[in-house]
C-alpha cells in the first residue's frame, strides 16, 4: 500500500532506529495503514503506529541532539529530501 512504501521510504532517508511503540507525550507519530478490499467495501487496518520525542525528531532529521531546532530548519531539511517522485501533485 501506499502508506507501506511511505514509511520504508522514510526509514531510508531519515535515521529512524531510535523510533518505538508510539507513547503519549512524544513529539511526533507515525500511523501507517493498509487499504483492505471486503467483497463491496473498502475499511482502513492500522498496520503499526512509531514515536519519538523532540531530540528523536533532531536525530530523525541528522541534526544535532539538540532538540531546540528552529521550524525553518526542519522544513528545509525535509523540503530538501523532496524530489519529483515523492511530491504530491494536486
């Protein structure tokens, strides 16, 4: 599925070892589910749900362990791994 693919994807672009079981109270959640096709109905299965906190979220992005990161850096380093391929075009 598509959510499938997204979530290798970032598992292969962003450093995501440090990523666990989500916990309430961290920073940053990641909820990948499949699409699944019953006869005439289509229903939505959580397939795995991962967390960090804020200094994940650094060490995620391969900044320092500082969890004091500006929005703007976060942004240009996530924008900068975008190509063609990966962007949503509406």
């Amino acid at each position: 599925m598509l959510q499938d693919g997204l979530l290798a994807y970032m598992r292969r672009e962003f450093s995501f070892e440090h990523f666990q079981d989500a916990k309430l109270g961290h920073a940053m959640h990641f909820h990948a589910y499949s699409l699944q096709q019953d006869e005439d109905q289509y229903r939505l299965q959580l397939l795995s749900r991962l967390s960090t906190d804020a200094v994940g979220v650094a060490k995620a992005l391969g900044l320092q362990a500082s969890a004091n990161v500006a929005l703007e850096v976060i942004l240009n380093l996530l924008q900068n791994k975008l190509t063609p391929k990966t962007r949503l075009w509406i």
